[in-house]
C-alpha cells in the first residue's frame, strides 16, 4: 500500500464464489482481501505458481505440445492412402452410414 490508509468493502458473491476465493487465496499464501485486491489490480493472474506447480505448468505444456503434434499428424498425408487421417475415417464413416442403410 502507499501509505493510503485501508478502508473495508463489502462485496456480494456467492457462496461457491466465496468457497472458491477462500481457497485460492490461501494456496497464494494471502489474505483474502489481498488476493482480490491483487487479483483486481494485476494484469497477470495473481499466485499463478501457487495455482499449479512449476513442474505442474511443464508437464501441461508438454502434453499441450504432444497434443499439438498429434493433430498435425491427422493432417499428414498418410503414404500408402495419400489421403490424411482425418479424410480416412470420413470415408469409414460414411462407408459404416451406408451399410447400416436399409
């Protein structure tokens, strides 16, 4: 604070809200006004480190990143096919559609 003397403010949300600020601001390590306070004034989520781990934040980027190159290789032209995955099971599917057709 910059000297300004703190009044008390009340604000309404409700229970789950509260429940879920209660914790949030705990495993920040902060008061709950605090973390509202900080929250409100932050352009960054406040206690994000607080909210997962370093190795939490890596092994989610990691899958992000696996996730990302497994969508890519639906896109790849499969070399026996020369369609992509993706168009493969299209035409299985439509294929299926068509056999259960009477």
């Amino acid at each position: 604070m910059t000297g300004e003397r703190a009044r008390q403010r009340s604000y309404y949300c409700s229970a789950k809200q509260q429940a879920i600020i209660v914790k949030r601001a705990k495993k920040a390590g902060m008061t709950r006004s605090a973390f509202m306070v900080a929250c409100a004034l932050h352009d960054e989520p406040v206690g994000a480190e607080a909210l997962a781990s370093r190795a939490e934040q890596k092994a989610l980027l990691e899958q992000i990143q696996a996730a990302g190159e497994a969508a890519m290789r639906l896109n790849a032209p499969l070399p026996d096919l020369g369609m992509t995955v993706i168009d493969a099971l299209e035409v299985l599917c439509r294929l299926k559609g068509q056999e259960a057709a009477p």
